[in-house]
C-alpha cells in the first residue's frame, strides 16, 4: 500500500489516507445479501442442493434462513456504504478522486489454508474475503498488482471511482503501471502463450 501511495505521489498525484470508511458490518452484510442472491439463483436446482461441496451447501444453508428483513438490513448497510465511498469519490469539491485500498485485508497463506481468521487485532472467520466492500457498493473497480509479500505472493490493491466514471478507474491503473511497472508474470513462470 505504502509503495503504491509513493508511485502516486512520485507522479505528482496527491495521496491522502484515510481509515475507518467501512462499516464494521459491510462484510455480514454482503455475506447475507450473496447467500439469499446464490438460494434464489439456484433454486431451480434445489434437487441437487445436497451435493453442493462444503462452502456452496454452508452459504445455500445460511441463504435460505435470511428472512425478508435480514435482507432489507442487508440492502440498508449497503447503502450506507456506498454511501462512505461516494463521500469519498464523488465529492464535488475533489472531482477526480480514486480510492485505493488493498485487495484483501490480509497476508497470504498457502494453498493447503487454513485461511486466515485474524488481521491484526480483529477477529474474523471471513477477513480474507477480498474486494466484497466494492463489490457490494456498486462502484467501478480496478484491481492492479503493485509487488510481491515476503512469501513471494501477488499483492494488489483496488483502484475505486465514482459511480459512471470506470475511464478516471482505468487511467489511475494506466499511471501507476506506467510509475511503478508490474512484471506480467510471477518470478519463476514463463508467461502464458496465446
């Protein structure tokens, strides 16, 4: 993120932090609102439910017990998150404001898991969810990459804009490719040939 914020600046692009835009419950509320999407979209197939693998059959499961105002409460703190962003983003007197914020919220963890449950201090069976804040909200989004962790994993970080504006998205990743170039493949694999 760091390194991603002084590209920015390098280019000439004022960077300013901030943190605690998110509701703490934007994650349960995106949680609630795609396990009764993925029951109604699946109910065509509800023959077949048993023989979901683990995750699918624990969102089908959690799905069909969202009431009609567990889903309003849902669709209300998506709101209030779009909100925050568009407080953000689509602020009059700042036209032309990207929000920038880590793909996932944290590090890496190999493929045999198990996922993380902590960042920091936080405890969380879902926070290595990535990108649900923005996929909630609505707003266009870029995910670039901007290095590699200690573990030698990608990591990237979302380029977010105001509603309608996806071109102000993709020119803020053109910049940042074009001040801190990504390699187009990992260290150590040859690049896909078409």
């Amino acid at each position: 993120f760091d390194a991603a914020c002084a590209a920015f600046d390098s280019a000439g692009v004022e960077v300013e932090v901030v943190s605690g835009l998110v509701p703490t419950d934007a994650t349960i509320a995106w949680f609630t609102i795609a396990c009764a999407d993925m029951v109604h979209a699946l109910a065509p197939y509800r023959d077949r439910w048993d023989d979901a693998e683990g995750s699918l059959a624990f969102m089908l499961d959690i799905g069909a017990a969202v009431t009609t105002a567990d889903y309003l409460a849902a669709d209300a703190a998506r709101w209030t998150l779009a909100a925050a962003f568009d407080g953000v983003v689509a602020d009059p007197d700042r036209p032309d404001t990207i929000l920038m914020s880590p793909v996932a919220n944290v590090g890496s963890w190999g493929p045999e898991g198990p996922l993380p449950t902590r960042a920091g201090t936080t405890d969380d069976p879902a926070i290595a969810t990535n990108s649900t804040d923005i996929n909630m909200s609505g707003h266009p989004a870029v995910a670039v990459p901007t290095g590699i962790d200690a573990h030698g994993v990608p990591i990237g970080m979302q380029l977010v804009s105001a509603r309608y504006d996806d071109a102000l998205a993709l020119g803020a990743a053109a910049l940042l490719e074009e001040v801190a170039p990504w390699p187009l493949h990992p260290p150590g694999y040859s690049p896909f040939g078409l």
